[in-house]
C-alpha cells in the first residue's frame, strides 16, 4: 500500500452557490472514506473473555452505536472483524474461513493479549500463539482483557485508518473509471 | 458412611479385586481391580446403602516414575451424602479399563476426555473419540512426557520473544 | 412427540452444521443436529473449540501463580474458580483463613453470582430474539463492574482472592456505594420481570420446552440452577456450607413448574432470578455482620504442600465447581483437574427424549447457561 498524505477537507473542497443549487467539488476518496468510517459494522466473533468486554462496549455505557459501528452475525454484511478471546489450533482453520468470507475492503482487529500473541497462554499446548500467524491484523488492543475505553480508542484508530485509504486506489482499482466511461458514453 | 466403612463393605462384597484403601491423604481412597471395575461401579451405583447417584468427575494421572496411569472417579451420593474415590491402576503403555457409561450418563465426555488427554481406552464404550483436540492431533498432551509439535496443519506452533527480537538481550542457552 | 400443527415429516434428515461461530451457541461450541423440516432428531455437540490446556498449565506454574489462571476458566464468575481454588490450596496447607476474609470472599462470590446471572439473563432473552432486555442486564453489570473494580481493580478477571485471604479490604465508601446499589438493583429485579420474565410471547417460548426431570438431571450431573430447576434443593451452601454460609440466613429457590412443568426452561430462568435476589440478601447481612480484622493469613514465602490430594466443591453460579489437585512435594501442582457444572450439562444434548424444534435448542442452550471456556478449560 501506497504512502497516503493526509488530505485537509477544508483545503481540498470547494463549494459554489449557483441559481441550480450548491455545487461541491471534493475529492472522491474523502467523500467516499466519510462515508465509510462512520458505518463500520463488526462481525460478532467472540470466544473468550474479551467477547464480554466486547458486549459491555457496545452496551450502554461505551455505546459503539455513536460511531455507527455495531454488531453484526453474518460475516458477509460487515466491514470488519473484531478477534476477542483465545483461538486454538481447532478454531484457527474457522477465523481464517471467516476472515476470507469478509467482504473487501476488510480489516482485522485484534484484541486481547490471548489473541495478539497467546498471552497468559503461552505455554499451553492447544493455543495459537498470535492470531496474525493466520489472518493481517489492523490494530491490536492489549489488555487481558481491554477495557472498553481501550476497545473503543482502538476503533476510532481504525476510523482514522479508514478515512485515509486511497480506496479507488486500492479496492475499486480500474474497474470504477471503465464503469464511468461507460455511464458517460451511455449518455 | 465414610470410605473405610464403604470399603469394607465392597471387600465383604468383591474380595481380592478390592485392592486397598489409602487413608493417608486429605480424601481416602479405595484402588480396586480395572478388569471388575463396571461390576463394582454397578454395585456402587444400586446399592441402597451406597446409591451413589452422581458421578462428579474422571480425572487421569500420569506418574511416569511408576509406568502407572491412575484413574480417578469421584462419586458422590445425594441421598446419604457421601463420596467416595475410587481409583484404578492402569499401565502406561496400555491402559484398559470398563467404561462406565451405561451407569452414569455424563461419564462418557468425562471417559472422552481423559482419552483425549492420557490416552486411557474405555473398553466397552458407547462413543470413544477425542473430545478436545482436534481429530487428527497426535499423542495425548496431558502426559507429563508429552512434547508439543512445530507446528499444527502449517501453522508454526512458535512465537519469538520480542524482547530478543532486536538483538539487546541475548536468548538463554537451550540446555 | 408433540404434535406441531405445521410440521409434516419429510422423512429425510439433514445435517445441519451449527457453530462454532454462532451468535447464540454461546462461545464457541459447535452442534450437528439431524433435523427433518424444522425438527431436530439428533444432536451432536463438539467441543474443544476454547480447549486452553489450563489443567496442564498448572503443571507448570507455582501454586499462587495459577491464582490468575483460575479467574480464566469461568470468567463470568472468576470468583467462585479463585475461592475453590484458593480452598483447595488451604485444605492442602491446613490454613485458617481470617474471619473477616472469609466475609469478604462471600461478599466477593456473591457480588459476582448477580453479575454471572445478570449475564445470562440478558444473553437469554437476547437468543429468544429480544434486544432490550439485553441492554438493562447490561446496564446493571456495569454497575457491578464498578464496585469490583473499586473493590479489586479489575472489572472482569478479577484475582481478588488470595491463598489465605484476600487481595484488599474494602475502600472507604464501598459498603455505603454497595447498599446503595442493591436498593437500586432490588427494584431493577421487579422491573426486569414485569418487562421479560412475565411477558407472554417470553413465557410462550419457554414454559414446557425441554422439560428435564430431576432423575434424569441427577444421572447427567447436572448441578446448581440447573438441578434445582429440576425439583432437586440441592445446594452446597446449604448442604456442605463452606466459608461463613453457616451464619448467614438466605433460602434456596427450586423450580416449582409455576408457568408449565419442573424442569422446563423458564424454571431454568426463574431459579436464577430468585437466586439474585437472595444473592443481594447475603451481601447484606455479610456487609452488616462483618468483624473488623485481618484479611490475610499469613502463608509460607513459597508454598510446598506435602504430598497429598484434595477434592473440594464449591457452589459457583454454574453449579458444582470441583477441584481435585494432586501435589507431590514441590512448589508446583503435579496434576489439577476442575471439574465445572457447564461440562457435565453439554452430556444433556446427546440424551433428550424427545424430538426438539430448532429454536427450542435455542433456548435450551441458553437455559442451561453453559459458558464455553468451562467446558473446554
């Protein structure tokens, strides 16, 4: 992945008044990444111990909602997949088969000592020893278990993350510029 | 009735294939014979006196020193409130005892799991397969001589300390 | 079996694969259920999914060391694991743990019991498809979160308790902080039942759903709620009191079949939410007669048993906790077993009667309130 400058909104959008209405010219990726980070959804995995914190933070009190992130059951509708708990041998084979069922772009959160490096578990014969031997992790959250404030301030990194990608770049690529030709050639 | 009562009821019962009664621990326990164990465990289980209803648990161990698995059943009796424990001596390289599932319904995960775990095989059992690792894991990981693999289906079972990872600290010598 | 006005039997089965990732199987536990139309014939539970090797790690740490390992193996009780434990060591030792520890310890197991049941409540209704009953129970834990992480630092693994004692006596203010709660938390119970436990649609979907008679819980191993729900009063706080129970007066709640059989479902949720109740009524009394003194018994530097083994049961919010542990002299385990309620109630799924509807299975899971690190250690 390419080195991504950061890009101010202010600087780079530009809005006109004119007798059809207001016109803004902005750049597509911001536009497109705005949208994007403020509707992260997470796939429910949860194994361990963490998966309680996981409930607490999207509870009441920590509220995920606010950022637009919640929860869902099917790997297939969510952006992002949050690794609470402990994996073992047995499960790892299953992450990775979620993980490759994610729709892209797709990220990786890891969090939990257990599942950032096999934590207290080290020494335990069943117990993958850092779940980036099998998937790409985004971010990692330490803690045994994070309390939600750490969960919650490792989403709003991945946020930031979100907003910065080039994602025509990287996700949509030459397909969406032959699509708008054609749209434009249509016309 | 407490466990020195219990035994002499079963030596009065099964003879010989009582072995012995340990009273020198916290919780007394009596060794009988792994070959007449599911006909003593009947017997504990229909007696009325005895009427111990509640398997609570199974759990191997493993003393390589004596070339012994033992097997030990914790059993429990709500109606008269006791418990006794039960041991069985098996030998580590073929251990072979009755299974016990057709008089407790819940002994057959508990009888699953210590296969899994020591390798013990439960003669007679309705459904003997590993429980907790995976089926195709090798060797039964709570022998005190079990060695962890490399690595699992490609997956390196290993991770670098970091703190050796930037060549500050030097690893100490494998012995 | 039931007759179901809808179903017509195709006469084929099909394996259908439920876990292990699966929003209402409770961790990671996996079911292959053979089921005709939407009824399910058989039910094949895998485990192993959370398999951590505690036991063996036990082998391999000092005895205080392990304190932490045991918050892990029921973390919606970490408590009730740490005291069995920390007994388990003391009857090794022949400790004498101070009178005020062991009110503190109560106090502690209690505190958590409400926390472990609100938990389940709230998973409960949440897997028979209602969501905001789910935010009140969890509104309420975090409450109880903030005492312990007044009490102990953290808010879910706990470590609280020691070989001996306890970690810490209570901060200034904790007594008057906990009274005020149970008041707050005594109504949330009237609340919480007016909104789900006695709402019909909730009563419809579990009254008279996998009903398990009290022989048959027996013969499974079935412990606590569980058994209890089945007409057994069986309860290790009464029947074999351990720590200060003795001197404390609070009732066992048994299921009484009060919307449809013993042993259904909803009794399974009931006997729960009775316990809470009484669970608020011990911490009271505890904080109330609790003597002043110390809260740590003093323990040799490093801990050697001598040779020997124990086998000591407490009374965890999911049943009969056990702890068989085998020492041989040195400062580490030589072999520790745990026995815990949840493994014992998987065995129930192999062995039911009668044909089951997919989402009674839902619900039976969630009645039985298995944990999947319990099961699995």
């Amino acid at each position: 992945m390419s080195k991504v400058e950061k890009v101010d909104i202010t600087k780079t959008t530009h809005i006109e008044h004119t007798a059809d209405g207001v016109i803004m010219v902005t750049n597509l990726d911001l536009a497109v990444n705005w949208a994007r980070k403020n509707s992260l959804w997470y796939l429910l995995f949860a194994t361990a111990c963490c998966g309680i914190e996981l409930m607490q933070t999207g509870g009441p009190r920590a509220d995920l909602d606010r950022f637009g992130v919640v929860f869902r059951n099917s790997p297939r509708q969510s952006d992002f997949i949050i690794v609470a708990g402990t994996i073992t041998y047995k499960m790892a084979e299953r992450v990775r088969r979620l993980y490759d069922q994610l729709a892209d772009p797709k990220y990786v959160l890891s969090m939990g000592s257990c599942s950032n490096t096999g934590g207290l578990f080290q020494h335990s014969y069943s117990v993958l020893k850092g779940v980036d031997k099998i998937v790409p992790v985004d971010v990692y959250v330490a803690g045994c278990p994070p309390r939600p404030e750490a969960l919650t301030h490792a989403i709003l990194k991945l946020r930031e993350k979100v907003g910065r990608e080039p994602y025509f770049k990287n996700y949509v690529g030459t397909r969406f510029f032959k699509f708008m030709r054609w749209i434009k050639n249509d016309n | 009735m407490i466990t020195k009562e219990i035994f002499e009821k079963l030596k009065e019962k099964f003879g010989d294939d009582i072995i012995r009664l340990d009273e020198s621990v916290k919780d007394p326990f009596v060794v009988v014979n792994p070959q007449k164990w599911l006909e003593i465990a009947k017997y504990l289980h229909d007696d009325p006196d005895l009427y111990f209803d509640f398997l609570m648990s199974i759990a191997g161990v493993d003393y390589p020193d004596e070339n012994l698995i033992r097997v030990v059943y914790h059993l429990w009796s709500y109606k008269h409130r006791h418990m006794l424990v039960v041991k069985v001596e098996l030998n580590r390289e073929n251990p072979v005892v009755d299974s016990i599932d057709s008089i407790w319904a819940n002994a057959n995960w508990l009888e699953r799991e210590t296969y899994d775990l020591f390798g013990v095989v439960f003669k007679g059992s309705r459904n003997l397969k590993r429980l907790l690792m995976p089926e195709d894991w090798e060797g039964h990981p709570m022998r005190k001589d079990y060695e962890e693999p490399k690595e699992y289906h490609g997956i390196s079972t290993e991770r670098e300390n970091p703190v050796y990872l930037f060549h500050l600290v030097k690893p100490p010598e494998e012995e | 079996m039931a007759e179901y006005a809808f179903y017509t039997p195709e006469g084929e089965m099909l394996t259908v694969n439920m876990g292990p990732h699966h929003p209402s199987t409770h961790g990671v536990i996996k079911f292959v259920i053979d089921v005709d139309s939407e009824i399910i014939h058989k039910i094949t539970p895998e485990i192993g999914f959370l398999h951590r090797a505690i036991e063996k790690i036990a082998e391999k740490v000092t005895y205080p060391g392990f304190l932490p390992y045991t918050d892990r193996v029921d973390y919606l009780a970490a408590i009730s694991a740490n005291v069995t434990y920390a007994m388990a060591v003391e009857k090794l030792l022949e400790l004498e743990i101070p009178k005020r520890a062991q009110y503190l310890r109560v106090i502690a197991i209690e505190l958590n019991r409400i926390a472990s049941h609100l938990i389940f409540v709230g998973a409960y209704s949440m897997d028979l498809g209602a969501f905001t009953p789910f935010l009140h129970a969890i509104r309420e834990r975090e409450k109880t979160n903030d005492l312990f992480e007044a009490l102990c630092g953290q808010r879910l693994t706990h470590h609280y308790i020691r070989i001996g004692g306890v970690s810490h006596d209570l901060p200034p203010g904790w007594k008057d902080r906990a009274l005020e709660w149970l008041d707050h938390f005594e109504k949330f119970i009237d609340e919480f039942n007016r909104l789900i436990t006695f709402n019909h649609i909730f009563v419809k979907r579990m009254a008279n759903v996998v009903v398990i008679p009290p022989e048959m819980a027996i013969n499974h191993g079935l412990v606590g709620p569980n058994l209890r729900a089945s007409g057994v009063k069986w309860d290790l706080r009464k029947e074999m009191p351990y720590l200060v129970y003795p001197e404390l007066d609070f009732e066992v709640p048994v299921g009484t079949g009060m919307m449809g059989s013993v042993g259904d479902s909803f009794d399974r949720l009931w006997v729960r939410i009775l316990e809470m109740r009484e669970s608020a009524k011990i911490i009271r009394q505890a904080l109330k007669q609790m003597p002043e003194g110390e809260i740590r018994a003093k323990t040799p530097r490093v801990i050697k048993p001598a040779p020997n083994e124990v086998y000591v049961r407490t009374e965890a919010p999911r049943g009969d906790m056990g702890f068989y542990l085998v020492s041989d002299g040195s400062p580490r385990p030589y072999r520790l077993k745990i026995r815990t309620g949840s493994f014992t109630a998987m065995t129930i799924f192999e062995h039911l009667k009668e044909p089951i509807m997919i989402q009674d299975l839902v619900a039976l899971i969630s009645s039985l309130d298995i944990i999947a690190p319990e099961i699995d250690r």
